[in-house]
C-alpha cells in the first residue's frame, strides 16, 4: 500500500474514534441527566464499537439523558479506581465488572439488582445470567463476554500439508511439536497466566472449587501447568510475557494461541498471514476443550440518583437488544450475550463474509467460568498467575510453585494474610 493512503487510512481511523468521543460529549453537554459509565476498553474496536452504540443510545434519548463513558485503564485499572471512589464517595452510575468484583462490591452492598430497575433479562444465554446471580438476585447485565479460541497460521499450516487444525489436546501437541521442530521456532504462543492455564486446566477436567474449598493444586492443576512448562522445555511453547500475543507477532513463528476471542480485531489487524480461528482442542475429537469465559458484565451502583439509574435501565435494556448483540460481536469477537443476534443481518453479513467468527459461536457452548468470590480477583494476579509464570520461567518446579500458591490461597481465605 502506498504510504500517503496508508497515513490517511490511519488519519482517518483517528478522526472518526475521536468523532464518537466528541459527539457523546456534545450529547451530554445539553443532556438534563449525565450518567457515566467507566469502562476498561482503552481502544481498538471494543472501545470504538461500545462508544458507536453509545451514540446512537444518546440519540434515540436527546432531551432525556445521555451515558458517557469514560476509559480507566484496563480491568484491572477500572476496579483499582472503583475502589477508590467507594472511598471518595463517587462512584460512577454504571460500570464493567467481573463477577468476583460484583461479589466484593456486594460485601459493601453497593449493587442494585439489575431487574428492579426494569431490566429484562428474558431471552438472555443462562449461562451468562446465572454468573451474575448472588443469592437468587442477578447484579448485573452479561455485556461484552468473551470466550476462549484457537488461533492458528493457516499459511503455515500448509505450508506443511497440513488441512484442518487439530481437534484433540494430543493432535494439539503432537503438530506443535513437528510444525516447531521443521521450523526450528517454537509455534505454541501463550502467556503464562491464570486464562491460559485454564483452558488447560478444564480441559483436562480441573475444577477450582471442590466441596466449597478452592483448589489450585489439583493432580489436573499440575498437569496443566506441566504441560505449559513442559512446552517450553522441549522448543514448542513460547511464553510471551511482555504485552498481548497480538503485539508479538513477527518475533518468531506463530502457530497457534489459545486466546480470548474479544482479541480477534486486534489479531486481524497485526496478522500478516492467514489468521484462522477454531474450537479449542479437547479431550476427544467430537467435542471441544473448555474455554475460560472472560471479559465484563455492566453493573449499576445504588448510591446513583433516581434519574440516573432511570437512563441507566434504559441503556441496559438497549445493550442486551439481538440488533445491538449482532452489531457488538461482529464488530469485536465477543459472545453474543442474546441468541437472537445470530439471526440478525449484522451478524449474518458478518458470518458470510468471514466464516471464521463461527468458532467463537460454537465455542461458546464449552466454556467455564473461574469461581465468582471476591478474594478471586487478586488470586487470579497475584497468587495463581505468579506461580504459573514462576514456573514456566523454570523459578519453582511445578509443584513447589502450585503448593506454595494453594498455601497463600488458605491463607488468604482465612483472614491470616491480607
Ligand atoms: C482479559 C482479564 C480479569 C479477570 C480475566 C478478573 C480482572 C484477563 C484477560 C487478564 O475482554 P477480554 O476477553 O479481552 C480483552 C479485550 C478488551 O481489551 O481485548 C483483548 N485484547 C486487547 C488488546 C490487544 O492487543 N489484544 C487483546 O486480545 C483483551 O484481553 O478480557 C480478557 C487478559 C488480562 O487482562 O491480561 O480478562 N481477566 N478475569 N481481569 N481485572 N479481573 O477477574
């Protein structure tokens, strides 16, 4: 491509991200009641899809109220400073959660239940509504949920004659293995954390809570992580462990990612092969391996006016629509938290013209959630994710690392450390 277009492509990328954020401050400027919403997309097409709906919501709503969103970072960014404005006493009227940051918020009882507001949540995918029920009430809107996928090189793939990508966890290993070997580079790319070892994890059939207790040494926790470290011992795993898989690519040669499916824009984008997109290897060909459900519910803070969580409803109810669903997920990669989307046009259109999002819809269907209590969140970082990284960069065995990490987690669950 020339360079002049390429400028102006990339200009005119900018201006229209910028066009969205202007006319939602213009809407809200002459909006009676502003609420804001703090989200954690810092961009790409998360933030430019969630900012276009933003828009046309204020516009179906002029004179009435208008939402603003306002970036904080990243997820873990966004609870860092929903903390602190518990603390301040300004909360925003709406936020993105996690659901262990639903259960730590209603420690505080700072959550209004989503339906006594007037959300409807008929028609929803249950698996998403019932991991934002806490004792019978649901706290939150499913919004942009994700699911684990196979990213894989169709070029590379050929390369070696290879016609479809593997469907069990042992063809999984036994083509990175040969594919990395001939090309003398390891072709697995994974980041050593919590969401890649738990595709691993429930795909071998783990389970973090076991009789109420959480477990992170399991015999399937450890063959899990072993598997990851053994990847690297023997040349067909890469651990990336500075920024997404995405921004790595070209240092090396990229097989395959087991990988949220909201990056999918972010792959296409960086991808100067054919990026293809699959169900996760699983224990037997005829059905697929577990992927983690990640990425954010919508939640509404009670210390929010009445008129407040009056536009906040009103949003509600329009994000969760099978048009808006539709849009969302093929403008991102996300799950479509509405079945009916997968008959709109949007999304339809997008399917014909890129048969790849298919994966992220039948992978949907096997897929687990990591446990829903409040202490989960710091776990996941920094007591779980520390020691599968510890181990695959070869500081402590696999099991030094695992039952160190489960007594942290004992400690942590029973008040003895903070
Ligand atoms: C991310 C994080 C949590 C928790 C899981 C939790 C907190 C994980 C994982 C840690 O919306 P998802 O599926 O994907 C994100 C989306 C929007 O940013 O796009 C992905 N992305 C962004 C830029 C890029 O270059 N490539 C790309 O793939 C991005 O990951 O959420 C998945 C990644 C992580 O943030 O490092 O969810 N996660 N459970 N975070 N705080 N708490 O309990």
């Amino acid at each position: 491509m020339k360079r002049w277009l390429l400028v102006l492509l990339l200009l005119s990328g900018l201006a229209s991200a910028q066009k969205a954020e202007d006319v939602i401050k213009a809407q809200c400027a002459k909006a009676p009641v502003v609420a804001e919403l703090w989200h954690a997309f810092r961009g790409g097409a998360p933030r430019a899809a969630l900012e276009n709906l933003v828009v046309e919501f204020n516009k179906r709503h002029q004179g009435e109220f208008c939402i603003r969103p306002i970036n904080q970072g990243g997820y873990r960014d966004l609870s860092t400073k929903i903390k602190a404005a518990f603390a301040a006493g300004k909360l925003p009227t709406l936020s993105q959660a996690y659901e262990n940051q639903i259960a730590l918020y209603l420690e505080a009882n700072a959550v209004t239940p989503v339906q006594a507001l007037g959300v409807n949540l008929t028609g929803l995918n249950p698996i998403f509504v019932n991991a934002v029920r806490f004792k019978g009430l649901v706290y939150g809107v499913p919004f942009n949920k994700s699911v684990q996928v196979l990213y894989y090189n169709r070029d590379l793939l050929r390369k070696y004659g290879i016609a479809a990508p593997p469907k069990t966890v042992d063809a999984f290993i036994a083509v990175a293995k040969k594919l990395s070997m001939a090309e003398g580079n390891p072709v697995y790319w994974f980041r050593p954390d919590t969401s890649t070892f738990g595709y691993w994890f429930f795909t071998l059939g783990g389970e973090y809570m076991q009789n109420g207790k959480l477990v992170v040494n399991s015999p399937e926790a450890k063959k899990a992580l072993s598997i990851l470290v053994q990847s690297v011992r023997e040349g067909w795993g890469k651990a990336i462990t500075s920024g997404y898989i995405n921004q790595n690519f070209g240092r090396g040669t990229f097989g395959f990612s087991t990988d949220t499916s909201a990056g999918y824009k972010y792959y296409l984008k960086a991808a100067k092969f054919d990026l293809g997109l699959a169900t996760l290897p699983g224990q037997s060909p005829d059905r697929p391996g577990y992927g983690v459900v990640q990425g954010t519910d919508l939640i509404v803070f009670k210390a929010a006016s009445e008129a407040k969580k009056k536009a906040a409803a009103a949003f509600l109810n329009f994000v969760i629509t099978p048009e808006v669903q539709a849009i969302f997920s093929a403008a991102t990669g996300y799950v479509p938290v509405n079945p009916k989307a997968i008959g709109q046009p949007a999304l339809e259109d997008r399917l014909m013209e890129d048969p790849n999002l298919n994966a992220v819809l039948k992978q949907a269907n096997y897929a687990k959630f990591e446990p829903q209590i409040p202490q989960w969140e710091q776990i996941r970082f920094d007591i779980l994710g520390q020691a599968i990284t510890q181990a695959v960069l070869g500081k402590a065995t696999v099991d030094e690392a695992l039952d160190h990490a489960q007594e942290l987690v004992d400690k942590l669950l029973s008040g003895q450390i903070r």
